[in-house]
C-alpha cells in the first residue's frame, strides 16, 4: 500500500484506531489508515453467514460450506449485529 497523499512506498506502522491499523508516510509525514484488506468477504457471503447462523448451523458446518475457516465465520461481526437488531430467518 502507498501513502495516498504522496505515492510513495515508505511507510511505517504508528498505532491502531478502531481496531484498524494506521501508517505513517515516511517522506511526507501523512498519517492513514488502511480502509479495507485484501481478505474481507463480500457482502453475499457475510449474508449468506447470517443466514445458516440464523438456520442452526454451527460456526464449524458454515465454514465447510463456504470454504472459509470457522474463526472467520465466528469473526463476522454481522452475525452479531443482525441477531441483535431481530432479523429471524425463514419468516
């Protein structure tokens, strides 16, 4: 990843913010924050997650249907969010 300010390659790491690392540019000095990483799942698997969390399947059997481990399922935070706000499944 660049600075986005000047482009350039040099960065060091400076401190997390809301649970996301930050950079510092070497040669400008510009402080950022890495918005997304190359890992995130798409919005249809997370909801996909959701769905079969929400249908009584296990962390373990939602991981081996979408090929994911099973921490990444427990790690999706929209299961939590979801279950929270009401959503039921099947209505």
């Amino acid at each position: 990843m660049n600075c986005p300010k000047c482009k350039s390659a040099d960065k060091i790491k400076k401190d997390i913010l809301n649970g996301k690392q930050r950079y510092g540019c070497k040669s400008c000095g510009h402080h950022y924050t890495v918005m997304c990483k190359k890992t995130a799942k798409p919005d249809a698997m997370k909801q996909q997650i959701l769905y079969l969390y929400l249908a009584g399947l296990g962390f373990r059997a939602i991981g081996r249907m979408l090929g994911v481990y099973p921490l990444q399922v427990i790690r999706s935070r929209v299961i939590l969010r979801m279950s929270i706000a009401g959503y039921t499944c099947c209505q």
